[in-house]
C-alpha cells in the first residue's frame, strides 16, 4: 500500500477545520521541527472570523519579527504610499479634489451623500469601467453601497447584451465567486467575466480558466463592478474608487486597506468631514477583544 504523505495528510486535516477552530487545528497539525512565518499588515482589516492572530503575535517581543517598508505595489511618484502611511496613523493628508486619470496618484472628490448616480460619474471621468478598475466598498448596503452600484452598473452595461434568463448576469460582466470549490479550483473572492451565455448556463473566464455553471451553482456567482473590501483583499487593480459612506464600520483600517488595492490611481469619493472621523476611530483590531494576548502572558 502507498503511504500517503505528510503534507497530504495535513492539507486533509486542515480543510475539515470549522473556520473558528481554523487557527488552533492548524497549528496542532504541523509535524515537530516545522517552522511557521506569518505574513500580513496587522494595519489591514482584521480577521473575519473570531481570535487576531497576526496582531497579538507582532506585539510580543519575544517573537522574531520583520517590517518589510519598501513597496512594490505602488511607485513613490503616484504619492499612494505616503497617502496610505499617513492613513495607517490615522491623519487624513491634502489631497486633490479633481482626477487625473492619465498620470495617477490618489484624490478626494468632495461630495455629500455619496450616491450611485456619483460614482457612475466618476468612473466615466476615468474612462468608463473596465478590467483594470474596481469600485471598492466598505459595506454592501446603502446609497453607494456594493448592492445598489452592482445593480446599476448593470443597469448600464447590460443594454443589448446576452442575458441570463432569470438573473441578473450579462455577457461581458465582471463577476466574482464567492465560496471555495476545490472541484471547480475556485476560491472565494475569485474574479472573472462572464464569456458567454447559453439558455441558463453561464461561460465565465477566471483568469484564464473558463467555467461553465448553471442552476445551483450560479448561487456562488455575484456582480463585481463593486466588490467589499473585505472582498478585495487579496486583489490590486490600476484603479480604485472609494465611496465613503457614513457607517460604523468605516475606520482607518477599511480606508487604508481600500486605498493599497490601487497600483496607480486611487480616488475617494465623499464627505472630507466623514472620512476625516473615521480616520480619527481606532482600528477595529485595536477594539476587538481576544484572550490570545492575556494566554501568552502579556503584561509579564
């Protein structure tokens, strides 16, 4: 008989981890002598599921740490770096209340209630929606909300295009996945467009792999003109817009992780005022309580 292989089997122990006990079950099932390294931004959001792992570990000084400062996703002469370092501290810098989208940098156009009829102007001026832009949001709901902008957004491209018969997809729409699916090689948060479609069957491309789905599997499809931040942080695109929304959850870690998606451009949209409180809050992380650090022996 073949003997199955360490790694195998720690790949299959992890994946039948329920999320909350994800961290736990992952480190009882390393085999003796491994070596873990942990790579994150503890300034970006903060787990959604319970514990903070990576922001109790960075604190304690007996554990060996590194801070990467050179950034590679951004250059120096887009100002994006210095906008999102000042962020991250919590400070809202001058920045520009009118786009250049040919030569990049980051902008703060100046609206009241951000609406979706707003950002559709803004995404016009840079040149309309196309695969290198995201519009970026902290929460779905509301006027300028993920729900409501990937509503509109299709109101607008869809015209004239192939249609799903009983859902709201279009040839040609950005799309997002959202569910790991082992058999398709999909994760959560994969971003696509749809290629093609037929009677009630969709052709959606992801990055490179194409996919057919159909009935119940269409559950796991959503619009992604507008994507969560929580959503897109895995991703970079050339273009980024922000709404800024009055909510409870627009801190500074939203903002900045919203904000370092861009590589050349990024361009909020909404009140100063709002935004400058929000950035004022401490970061969620900061006010989530967790007993990892008291187990440790913080304060010894």
């Amino acid at each position: 008989m073949a003997t199955i292989p360490a790694s195998v089997k720690f790949i299959r122990s992890v994946r039948l981890l329920k999320p909350r006990h994800l961290r736990a079950g992952f480190l009882r099932a390393l085999p003796d002598g491994c070596r873990l390294l942990l790579v994150g931004d503890p300034g970006q959001l903060p787990p959604i599921q319970f514990g903070l792992v990576l922001h109790a570990l960075v604190k304690r000084p007996e554990i060996p740490s590194v801070v990467l400062t050179k950034v590679y996703r951004q250059t120096e002469a887009t100002g994006i770096p210095a906008v999102a370092g000042a962020i991250r501290s919590g400070r809202l810098p001058e920045l520009p209340d009118t786009l250049d989208a040919t030569s990049g940098g980051a902008a703060l156009i100046p609206r009241g209630e951000v609406t979706t009829d707003q950002i559709v102007d803004v995404v016009a001026d840079l040149g309309g929606f196309k695969e290198d832009l995201r519009i970026v949001c902290a929460v779905k709901a509301g006027s300028a909300g993920t729900e409501a902008l990937n509503a509109r957004f299709h109101d607008i491209f869809a015209v004239g295009k192939r249609r799903h018969p009983t859902r709201r997809l279009a040839e040609g729409e950005p799309v997002m996945f959202l569910k790991n699916d082992y058999q398709l090689g999909l994760r959560n948060g994969s971003l696509g467009r749809i290629t093609g479609i037929e009677d009630a069957k969709v052709a959606v491309d992801f990055d490179g792999t194409e996919v057919e789905l159909s009935g119940y599997g269409l559950d796991d499809l959503a619009l992604a003109y507008a994507i969560t931040v929580h959503k897109a942080q895995g991703s970079s695109f050339r273009k980024v817009v922000i709404p800024i929304q009055k909510t409870r959850l627009l801190d500074r870690s939203p903002v900045y992780t919203a904000i370092t998606r861009a590589t050349d451009l990024t361009v909020m949209v909404g009140a100063g005022e709002t935004l400058r409180q929000a950035l004022e809050r401490d970061a969620r992380a900061e006010r989530r309580e967790t007993a990892l650090g008291t187990l440790l022996g913080e304060g010894d």
